[in-house]
C-alpha cells in the first residue's frame, strides 16, 4: 500500500469513524425517526432531505473545505452536528407539540444528520485523498467502511435494547469522534502530502466519464432487490460491497486502473446474468462492481488537484442523482427498475470507465 505509516494510521482511523458515521446516521432515522413521522408522506420527506444533505450537499462543502484546507476540523465538525441531531431527537420528544414533533421536527434532524455526515465524509475524503500519493489503495480503504454500518444500522434498530440506549450512545460516540479526530489533527499535521495545480485545462470529458459511472453505480445499488438478500446472504451482499472497494484501490495500483476496471465491470455483468438463482454469483458480482469506485475518486481528485473537496462532492452529487428515480419509484411516479439492468449497467459502465480514464491517462502522459 502506498504512503507512509502516518498516513495509513490516519486513513484506518477515518475508515473506523466512517463506519460509525454511517451507522450512527441509518440508526438514528431507522430506529427513531422512521417511529417519529406522522404517515408515509413524511417519511419519505425526511428520506430525501437527508439524502440531499449528506450527498448533494457535499458539492458546496467540498468548495467550503478546499478552501478552508482543514479536514480534520471538517469532519470533526461533522460527528458533532450528527450528536446534535441526536440530541434534537431527544429534545423533541419531550418537549414539543404533537404537530410539529410529527411533521416538521423530523426534517430538522435529518437535515442536521445530513449535513453531519457531509462534512465527515468531505473532510476524511480530502484527508485520505492528499495522503495517497496518486494511488487508489487508501480511499478505497476509507470509502469502503460506511456500507457495513448502513447495514447494521437498521439490523440494530429492531433490537429494544439499542433502541432504549440509542440517544446517549450516539452522543456518546460522536463526540467522542470528534474530539479523536481533532487530537488526531494535531498529532498528524504536517506531514500531508501537498499536492500542487496541475497545469492546462481540465479535461471535462474525463470527468464527466467518471461522474456519470458513480451515477450508474448509484442507481445500480437501488434496483439490486434479489429475493435471496436477507439474513447471513444480506451480510454477505454488504461485505462484497466493502472488499470490492478495498480491492479495487489495491487491484488497480497493482495491474492498472484501466485493466482493473474493465475485468472486473466486465466480470460483474456475466455474474449478474446469474444472480437472480445464484447468491454466490450475486455477491461476487456486487463485489467486482464496486472494485472502480476508488478508481472514479482517485482519478478526479487527480484531475481536480486543487480542488479535491470539489472533485469529491462531484461524485457524492452523482450518487445523491442516482438515488432519485428509486425515490419516485416509491412515490409511484414511475415504474420501479430491476435487476435484469445491471448487466447493461455493468457494461455501459466498463465503457464509460475506458474512455474516462483513457482520457485521464492522456492527459498525464502530455505533462498537463
């Protein structure tokens, strides 16, 4: 693995806090919020609010962080707003009217919980990405956690007991990722690798490339509703999901990211042809899919080298995108998608990653 032991201690730390993260924002709407909401209507408010907060609001809080240059604050910024939307789940059952508490309380939290987790994920994204020395291993480390607590989250939420401890516990957690990172900060500064502007223009069919393959992979991930997934195979589905994105930053530094993302996309769409009958080839399949997804952040954040908060919420913006036909599918606006797409998804992908890093490639090899 590329980079110093500084900065892989840093890149497993702000892996570990993403997994909490994660699991601190799906509990919090699972376990409280989702029992909270007046009818369905609401719910489904609540779900787009944080979706649009803690993704698309990742575009401007990248801009925010690039020009701050303090991640580490950033993020820490982060765990603290997510205890505060503990905190205001709390409050609001205790002391507010039924109508407010029902129908408009809840937004406030999910907003609060959403901009949380942007400013976590913004600011260990940046972090990771200055650390890792033009290689995809460590944000294929750090982005690969949160999938394990977006899967426990909602396992624990059925459990009275969670439940019962979920408010202090939360708090608890978050404030105390805070104040690690903020020590972390001081312990780790100066010894990021700065990364200089390259010169030339930015090639924007690259980026566009590699934006609208993160799209794909978004919608990819809402329409994979296999009737196998449940109990062990549902945890199993999600550890694919986390080693294909470890895997991929590994795989791609050791063979190449051009090679590493065609084999595996290409992989991905023969196994998905069988994954309807077959888990094994399910959980594989989600794993060789997930294998680009350092590659897409490594290689924007490349073109964008003044800009890697930016080039980072481009990305989280084409997955909040990506999440929205699965959110008007629930709302009956449109017909719901299948899986019998995600072999077409899978290719189109491994074509749109060809040419988005084909284009990166030549744009380094002519010393932009």
């Amino acid at each position: 693995m590329e980079g110093t032991h500084q900065d892989r201690s840093v890149t497993a730390v702000f892996a570990a806090v993403h997994f909490l993260v994660d699991l601190a924002c799906i509990f919090l709407l699972t376990a409280f919020l989702l029992r909270m909401v007046e009818n369905r209507a609401v719910w489904m408010a609540c779900v787009l609010v944080y979706n649009f907060c803690a993704f698309a609001c990742q575009l401007p809080v990248g801009a925010l962080g690039d020009r701050r240059g303090n991640p580490f604050s950033l993020a820490a910024a982060g765990c603290l707003l997510i205890a505060i939307a503990y905190g205001m789940t709390s409050f609001g059952t205790g002391f507010l009217p039924e109508k407010l508490l029902l129908r408009v309380w809840p937004l406030f939290i999910c907003t609060a919980a959403g901009l949380g987790n942007s400013c976590f994920h913004v600011g260990g994204g940046i972090e990771v990405l200055r650390r890792s020395r033009e290689a995809a291993a460590l944000p294929g480390v750090f982005v690969a956690t949160g999938a394990f607590g977006v899967w426990l989250g909602p396992v624990l939420a059925r459990k009275e007991l969670a439940r019962n401890l979920g408010i202090f516990a939360g708090i608890l957690i978050m404030a105390s990722c805070a104040v690690l990172l903020m020590c972390l900060r001081r312990r780790a500064s100066g010894d990021t690798l700065e990364r200089k502007p390259e010169a030339g223009d930015i090639l924007g069919a690259a980026a566009l490339c590699l934006i609208v393959t993160v799209l794909i992979r978004s919608y990819a991930g809402t329409v994979m509703g296999y009737g196998w997934k449940a109990g062990m195979l549902s945890f199993l589905f999600t550890a694919g999901i986390v080693f294909g994105k470890m895997a991929g930053g590994f795989f791609g530094d050791r063979f190449g990211w051009m090679k590493t993302a065609c084999v595996s996309l290409a992989g991905a769409a023969l196994l998905f042809a069988l994954a309807e009958t077959s888990p094994v080839c399910g959980i594989a399949a989600v794993l060789l899919f997930n294998m680009t997804m350092p590659l897409t952040l490594s290689a924007l954040a490349l073109l964008y080298k003044d800009a890697v908060g930016l080039a980072f919420g481009m990305l989280t913006l084409a997955l909040f995108l990506g999440t929205l036909p699965s959110m008007m599918s629930a709302a009956g606006w449109i017909p719901a998608g299948s899986f019998t797409l995600l072999p077409a998804l899978s290719l189109l992908s491994a074509a749109l990653m060809a040419l988005g890093l084909s284009l990166f490639s030549r744009r380094r090899g002519d010393g932009a």
